[in-house]
C-alpha cells in the first residue's frame, strides 16, 4: 500500500505523462520515468517500477520516431490514455491493486498490439535493465531489483559492467590531515 503523497505523485506522473504522449515530448517521458524511479526506490513497489519502464520505453519510441512504425499507433495510443486515466482514477482512490492492474494492462497493451512486437518487447527489455540499474544506483540490491522487474541479476550486473565509471574527484588528504585523523581515532 502506497501512502497517499506517494499516490498524489505517481497520479501526477500519469497525468504528465498523458500530456507528453499527445505531444510527443520524449524528454519529458524521460523525465517523468525517472522522477518515478527516483520515488518507486522507497517503497519498491511493482506498480511504479512497472509504470517508470513504460513511460521509459514510450520515451524511446516517440524519441526514435519508431511509433510511426506501428500500425495502428493512433488506436495503441487512446488505449494507453485510457488505460492510465483508469490508474489515475484508481489512485485516487487509493485502489492500489487497480491502479497495478491498468499499468499492467497498459504494458501488454504496447505489447501485443503492434506489428512490431519483437522490437517492442526488445525496447521494453531494454528499458527494463535500463530502471533496473537506476535502482540499483539507489542501493536496491541487484536480487530486489531483478525480482521487482522480472528480470535475471546477471542481465542488471552484465549491463551496470559495461556502464562507465564515473570518475568522481578524489580530495588529496595530506599527510598531517591523515596523522590527525588517526590521532582522534586513537584517543
């Protein structure tokens, strides 16, 4: 069960979300997903894991113009809207379960509806590891992440492996600065 900022929030994500698929504003969907990963880390709930990696992958779809692609994209469309204006109202709500089900629905929905089905699973794959190793970076273990997404924890490590480190500036601690510290540690 979410708590009721946590559902005032993913309703707002939802309700921008919307508005970016009209639009066609990748970045924004971009935005929003990890807006929603960035909250989903507290509760770990599958719903807004779920609903980050959609938003995420319809990102890359308008981003990449692929929804030109799909046949039918108008009618995948209005099914998707339709499909989180039910989550919105079930969060409203606080109808957490119904709120999982349309985001779960709306996930096959862009699944099964499309001509392009292995390059949108394979999207949707990639999203996947992609918030996958987003939670990961905010501490949730890779077995929590791998089991919340549905995915293996060699498919997070093998993908977190090829990400560069980044290389964060180290402070130069001198040699009078370490003896101090090991004093107070000592005393």
């Amino acid at each position: 069960m979410l708590p009721k900022e946590e559902c005032e929030h993913a309703s707002s994500v939802l309700t921008e979300t919307i508005k970016a698929i009209k639009s066609k504003d990748s970045i924004k969907l971009k935005s929003l997903s990890n807006q929603t990963i960035h909250s989903s880390c507290t509760y770990q709930d599958s719903g807004t894991i779920t609903l980050a990696v959609l938003v995420y992958a319809l990102s890359k779809l308008i981003e990449r113009s692929d929804y030109k692609k799909i046949s039918l994209w108008n009618k995948i469309e209005k099914k998707l809207i339709s499909l989180f204006e039910l989550a919105i109202l079930a969060l409203n709500k606080n109808n957490h379960e119904a709120f999982e089900k349309h985001i779960i629905n709306a996930r096959k929905s862009l699944e099964i509806s499309s001509n392009l089905k292995p390059y949108i699973e394979e999207v949707l794959k990639k999203s996947s590891i992609n918030k996958a190793s987003k939670l990961y970076e905010h501490g949730i273990s890779s077995g929590r992440t791998a089991k919340l997404l549905g995915l293996s924890q060699w498919e997070i490590l093998e993908y977190i492996g090829s990400k560069p480190i980044e290389k964060k500036a180290k402070e130069k601690i001198t040699i009078e600065k370490r003896t101090e510290t090991a004093m107070q540690f000592f005393s």
